[in-house]
C-alpha cells in the first residue's frame, strides 16, 4: 500500500514537511533533539527506535494502516460516500 502512495505522501497530504499543527523553530529543535534528525520523514525512515523505543516493524504497520485508511477516505468523498455538508 505504501508503494501506491510514495515516499513523503503523509507529509505532502497535510501540506508541508511536518504533521505537527505549530511548526515553531523552538519545536522543531526539540523534536530534533528527542526524536532525530529524520523526525518528519514518514514511516520507519523517520523513526530512531533508540529514541523512540517504538521497533521500525511496528511503525511500519502503522504507517502502512494510515496510508490505507487515507485511501478509504478519499476513494469514499471520490464516489460521495461521505457526507461533508453536516
């Protein structure tokens, strides 16, 4: 599934580098600091499990989950599944 969307879809689906909604400078630095340089990068590229403590395999799954649930949602609003005028 991940391979339909590509490298950095997530990032690009909400519309920058980073998910975080405030993208401060002092932010970002301690996500650096706490989470790794490759913090932003989407899947087990992003993740440094001796920061996280979360193993590549498990974030890849989770990864891979969201990236499917995207795909349901926006194959929902394609075909008018979804209702979003209430």
């Amino acid at each position: 599934m991940a391979a339909v969307w590509g490298e950095g879809t997530v990032s690009r689906f909400f519309g920058g580098g980073v998910i975080f909604p405030h993208n401060c400078v002092v932010r970002i630095q301690k996500k650096q600091h706490w989470l790794g340089d490759n913090y932003a990068q989407d899947g087990p590229v992003g993740n440094d499990v001796r920061r996280t403590n979360v193993p590549d395999i498990r974030v890849a799954f989770r990864h891979e989950t969201f990236l499917e649930e995207l795909l349901i949602l926006a194959q929902s609003f394609k075909h008018g599944v979804v209702d979003v005028s209430s």
